[in-house]
C-alpha cells in the first residue's frame, strides 16, 4: 500500500499508528467461522526500492509491505481466510478512516503480490554497476 502524507509527515511518526488502524478495520470487517484472530505482525515495513508520486505537490509518499498473522482452525477455509482479510484490507484503505491518523492524506491498497506493486508504480529500477578499459590505437 502507499501513504501519502503532508509535507512533514514521516513513517517514523504514523506507521505504528496506520498499522493498529489497519488491523482494526481489518479485525471488525474479518468473522469468518474458524478464525480465532488477526495480529499485526511481522509489523509493515517501508519499501524505499519503491517510489510513489504524491497527489498534492510538496507531499510526500511512501511504499508499504503489509504483513498480518491470522490464526484460524485447521477445518478453516484458508483460501477464504485470505480472500476476507484482503478484501478487507482494500476497504480499510479505501474508506477514509486511515487519514484521521495526523501527517496521512491518503492510503491505497496496491494489490496482494510485487507484481500488483510493479503494475501501480512501476517496474523496480535498479542501478548496475559496471567497470571497464577502452584501448585505443597510438
């Protein structure tokens, strides 16, 4: 997901702050027969290979891996566990509720895969080094 923000926002500031909202609208959207409940961990991480363009200038943006830990019962469809907890990550992000958390003006919900990620922003860019000698005649 990308988080834009306002010029002095920082992920150090409202990261843990989007995560718990996330997790909340997550964990109130998600009753599924079988599942006992949803953490947030391994906790979302910035990808800085990643860019984004801000939809005000002179915001900022950032690219977020989001990550959750549902705990279901082995009878549980856990394909249908997936599909819910996405469908309502998508919603969490969409709804508005995310940017009353201070700095954020917008949240959005980029796909399950890098290859979502790629399809929003982008390819991935990446420097190459290289090294070498020309000769040249006398």
């Amino acid at each position: 997901y990308t988080v834009e923000t306002t010029p002095d926002g920082s992920p150090d500031e409202f990261a843990s702050e989007l995560e718990s909202g996330m997790l909340k609208g997550v964990a109130e959207d998600v009753s599924l027969p079988g599942v006992g409940g949803i953490t947030s961990n391994p906790a979302d991480s910035e990808l800085t290979e990643y860019s984004c363009t801000p939809e005000v200038e002179g915001n900022n943006c950032y690219v977020f891996k989001g990550e959750m830990t549902v705990l279901h019962d082995d009878g549980a469809d856990a394909a249908g566990v997936e599909a819910a907890v996405l469908a309502a990550v998508e919603d969490t992000t969409s709804s508005g509720e995310l940017t009353s958390i201070d700095t954020v003006e917008k949240v959005t919900y980029l796909g399950d895969s890098m290859d979502d990620v790629a399809d929003a922003l982008g390819p991935l860019e990446s420097v190459v080094d290289y090294y070498y000698t020309v000769e040249t005649t006398p």
